[in-house]
C-alpha cells in the first residue's frame, strides 16, 4: 500500500508562469488517469484564485498560474507538497471513494453511454483481426470500464484508457478522411469518442449520439479527467444472448451511480 | 461599432487568452505578441487584457462612432481619413501613439515595413461574446471570435466595448494619451553574431533524451521562420534536421513548446495550439522571446540560444516591468 509514496513526481518550472508537474512510472494497480484527475481538482481545492488553467496530460499536469500571483518558490513546494500529500493519503485509504487503486472504482457513478454498432465501419474486420464473433466482440467491449485520460487536441475528443492487451491494434495504414460525429473508435492502448466530424486513423466500432462538446453547456466538456465511462448496444444487434450477458450488468451498474 | 472595408488577412480578436479550458481539451488562445498586446492597452490607459485587434498586413476600417485607437507591434504607415467641414483631409501617423477617430473617419494600415503583425488597441475594447474568459476565436473550435470562430474579414461590423479608462497612478501625466510615445519595450540585450537575432529558449520536456548532437544542431546553426506558419504554431527552417527521438504518448504542450517532428524541422507552438501534442519537445521559447521571433519575417535568419529557467523569470519580469 505504499506504493504511491515512493511516486515520483517532478515537479519544475517550464516557462515563466508553468509549472510542469511530471508523474513517473506507476504500480499497475493504480489508476494513472485517475490520479491525475484527482490531484487537478485538489490543487483547484487549495489554489484556485493563482491558476489560470490546469491541463492533465497523459503523464502530466500542466499548472498554468495567474502572472501577478506567482510567488515563485512558494509555489513550487506549495505544489510539489500538494501532489505528494494527495498521492500518499489516496494510498493511505484505498478503501474510501478517494481511491485511485484500479480494483473497484469504489461508489463513484460509472456513465453509460448508448453505442449503434449497427452501420458497419470496422467492426467485422476488428472483429476477425481478434478471432472473435460480432455478438462477442460487442459483448466484450460493452464489458469494459474505461476511464477517462483527457480531452485532447480538439474539444472534447476525449481518451479512454482500460482497453485489454488483446483489442490493441494499429492505427489504420490509411487514415479516413471523414470520420462521423460520435464515432467510437480504438487505436494502440486507446479508445476515443470524435466529438465532431473529422478525418482519422483509429477502428471504428460504432456511433453514439452522446454530445461531448457543447459550448452553449454551462459545462461544454462532458467528461474531465478521472471519470468512468462504460458503453451498451442500441437494439438492433441485440441478440437475446447477449442480452442475457449484459443486461443484468447495466441494471446493476445503474444502481451503483444512483447513490 | 467599427466597420473592417477591406483587408488582405484573416483579422483576430484578441484577449489575455482563456482560462480553465484546458481540460476541456479547448486551446488557450491570445495574442502572438503579447508585449505589443499590452503596449496598445497600456498607451489607451486600459487594462491590459482588454480586447484588441491583430492584423498582418494591409486593411482599412471605418469608424462609426467616436474613438481612440493605438496600433504596436511593427512598423507601417497608418493613414487617417477625416471630413471636417466638408472637406476631406489626411493625415498619417506613426505606430505606438494614440489616434482619436470621429464617427465616419476612415483610417487605413499600410504593408509592414517591420515586423510580421500589428496590434490595434481599441479603448473600451471589442464587444463580442466570452467564451471561457476570453473573446478570442479559432475557426476549427467553431465559437469565439465573431461567431463560430470567425475571425474579421472585410465587410465585417462589430461593436466595441465601453472605455474603462486605469488611474495612472502619478506615472504619466494626464494628457500623456496625445503624445506620441517614447514607450519601448526593454529587449534582452544581443550578444551572438552581429545582426542575427537571438532567441532564448529553456531546456526542458524531452531535452535530456536527445543525443547530444541534436541538441549542439538545435543552437549551433541559423534558422529562419517559414511562411507556413500561423497562430497555432511557427514552422522553423533549419539547413541541417535535428535528428529527432521517438516519443509514443502525447503530453501537454504550454505556451512556445518546441516540437522535434520526424523530419527535424522545429515547430514552436502558438497560442492557438492544441491542447495536446505527440512529437518530443526540445524546450520552451518563453513568452518575451516568443514576442521577437513572431515578429521575425521569413527572411530573417535567428539562433536558438539556451537560457536556464531562472534567467527566463528574470527577463520576462524585466520586459513586463
């Protein structure tokens, strides 16, 4: 359980108003994504009138502060001791919902997302690259609890981490230069969400209609850093099977997030 | 409201940049050059987040209604058209000054004689929407700016903000605004090869995993910005390609990272960036230095020069003062 306080976080100034704070390598029972989340919202706890932005990386947090607040040294250690102390208490207390173990994600809600895997783009062929039936690829898919990594380089395009070793594929050779809003895609250790109509190289598995980047939203961003994600078929390749297997497990998760 | 009849560029709105929209995976955004970003506030006596204008290159405006108006950042002819009664007269002004406008007086910014764009500070500011905290626009984010992301093409009116003129505080006299300005910005000091421009960057990110002969190719030799560049980033021109390092995750990129791509030639990262990046990052380029090399023309030749990071607060506190 002490793995976490002999993390090492590196924490230094890149420019004059950032602070770059690096995570090194983690034990593969923690949740690097999670972690990261947590520790930006427990520096915007205890110093949110300096900073003009933090921006989590996948290795990363990027603490952009307010020119006139900066005190230099002070914040600095204020940060470096901040970081440490959150990743030493969150080791302290896996049990509590502050934990960021990957075992469990505690009574934290898990979002549901609706995925049409009806319109073919590369689900057959995903599917024969993994030996595995359509029914089952989308069973097994539909089983993972991804967490979110970050939006990245574009609003709302967001990174999920949690795929399994064996649905990891390369990008396509060719990347396609439409790629529709909403599609659902895998790429190497990622899955992705497009929030908007773009050209890509990831393996689409479906489409969702979940808007993930709306500016007219008091929060344009559906997602941040940390949270739970985990997707379920639309009707129309519902076998009965299948909705035996999955079934009783959106019932139950859907319990878990209602507290 | 202000009216833009023509202009050859795409013109930005821009602001002190946005807050908090990182993590919504939403680009920082603001100005090129923020030095003659807060000159023009400065010189109109208002903040120096207020609202302002860059443009790069020929354009004319007309006024609608009363104003004042400072133009920084580059050298070019700015011509004031007044009718006063019923007689049309001109006048030109030089860049760094303030320039009170009647409702229906035409002025125009002539091509840059200096420098690679200019900022024009309007007092009271550019009155469009904020969208987290700033009025900038990027065309592929699809909000800010004009709408949509749009930047100001001619043809285009828009309304400007009201005047919330900052006490002097006993340093300027009062009508200090009709001046023309002696106000410069302290520069870093030169050292290196007469004529060649240094800018000073600060060894961080990747640096360390880079063979030591990419990082003496990085400073050693000249570069000069390409024309392909634009505010999400200025692609650098070196002779010789710095052999660049395999990265496999992308990070975070601040304001003025230095990208190594395959082909060795540098990008350094604009305000409208994206949020993340996957090429190795030599270094920073911090902000006072970014100020010089957007101002650079393609055909001027620079160094990369390494300063440690406690050097870069100094001068960076030393321009701001």
């Amino acid at each position: 359980m002490t793995h976490l306080v002999k993390q090492k976080i590196v924490v230094q100034w890149v420019t004059p108003t950032t602070l770059h704070c690096e995570f090194g390598e983690l034990d593969c029972t923690v949740n690097k994504a999670l972690l990261i989340g947590r520790c930006r919202l427990y520096l915007y706890e205890h110093m949110a009138i300096k900073l003009a932005d933090i921006v989590p990386g996948f290795n990363e947090l990027l603490v952009q502060f307010i020119p006139s607040e900066i005190d230099y040294f002070a914040d600095l250690h204020q940060v470096e001791r901040l970081l440490k102390q959150y990743a030493m208490d969150s080791s302290a207390t896996t049990s509590n919902t502050a934990s960021v173990s990957t075992q469990g994600t505690g009574k934290r809600g898990i979002t549901h997302i609706p995925v049409d895997f009806g319109m073919d783009y590369d689900l057959v062929d995903v599917a024969q690259r993994l030996t595995l039936s359509r029914t089952d690829l989308i069973a097994q898919f539909c089983a993972i609890e991804f967490s979110v990594i970050l939006n990245g380089f574009m609003p709302g395009f967001i990174y999920l981490s949690g795929l399994p070793d064996k649905f990891h594929l390369p990008r396509l050779a060719t990347p396609r230069l439409k790629v529709p809003a909403g599609a659902v895609a895998i790429a190497d250790a990622y899955c992705g969400i497009y929030p908007q109509c773009s050209p890509g190289g990831w393996h689409i598995l479906g489409v969702t209609e979940h808007v993930l980047f709306d500016i007219d939203r008091s929060t344009p961003a559906s997602f941040v850093t940390g949270d739970i994600i985990q997707f379920y078929p639309l009707t129309p390749v519902i076998t009965p099977i299948l909705t035996a297997k999955i079934a009783p497990k959106i019932t139950s998760s859907k319990e878990a997030s209602s507290d | 409201m202000i009216e833009c009849t023509l202009t050859q560029y795409p013109i930005f709105i821009i602001d002190g940049g946005r807050r908090h929209a990182g993590a919504s995976g939403v680009s920082e955004s603001g100005p090129m050059d923020r030095t003659a970003f807060r000159l023009a506030n400065q010189l109109l006596h208002q903040d120096v987040y207020t609202s302002a204008l860059e443009v790069m290159g020929e354009c004319s405006f007309v006024a609608h209604t009363s104003m004042s108006i400072a133009i920084t950042g580059g050298n070019a002819t700015i011509t004031l058209a007044t009718t006063l009664n019923n007689t049309l007269s001109t006048c030109s002004y030089k860049p760094d000054q303030v320039i009170n406008l009647i409702a229906g007086d035409k002025f125009s910014i002539g091509r840059l004689q200096q420098g690679m764009r200019l900022v024009v500070g309007i007092a009271g500011g550019i009155d469009v929407p904020l969208f987290f905290d700033s009025r900038c626009g990027i065309m592929r984010e699809k909000f800010g700016g004009l709408g949509q992301g749009k930047p100001i093409l001619s043809g285009d009116r828009f309304a400007i903000g009201c005047y919330q003129p900052v006490s002097h505080e006993g340093e300027m006299p009062s009508n200090y605004s009709n001046q023309s300005s002696e106000y410069q910005p302290i520069i870093s000091p030169s050292t290196g090869i007469a004529g060649v421009t240094e800018i000073d960057f600060v060894p961080n990110y990747q640096h360390a995993q880079f063979s030591l002969y990419a990082r003496y190719l990085f400073t050693s030799q000249l570069m000069q910005v390409s024309q392909q560049s634009n505010r999400m980033g200025l692609r650098i021109h070196s002779n010789q390609a710095i052999p660049s390092i395999v990265k496999h995750e992308s990070q975070a990129l601040a304001l003025g990272v230095v990208q190594i791509p395959p082909n060795g030639q540098p990008i350094v990262m604009g305000p409208d960036r994206q949020t993340h990046g996957g090429y190795p990052v030599i270094g920073t380029v911090p902000e006072y230095a970014l100020d010089k090399l957007v101002q650079l023309t393609p055909n001027e030749s620079f160094t990369f020069v390494p300063v440690n990071i406690e050097m870069a607060i100094a001068k960076y506190w030393m321009n701001l003062r």
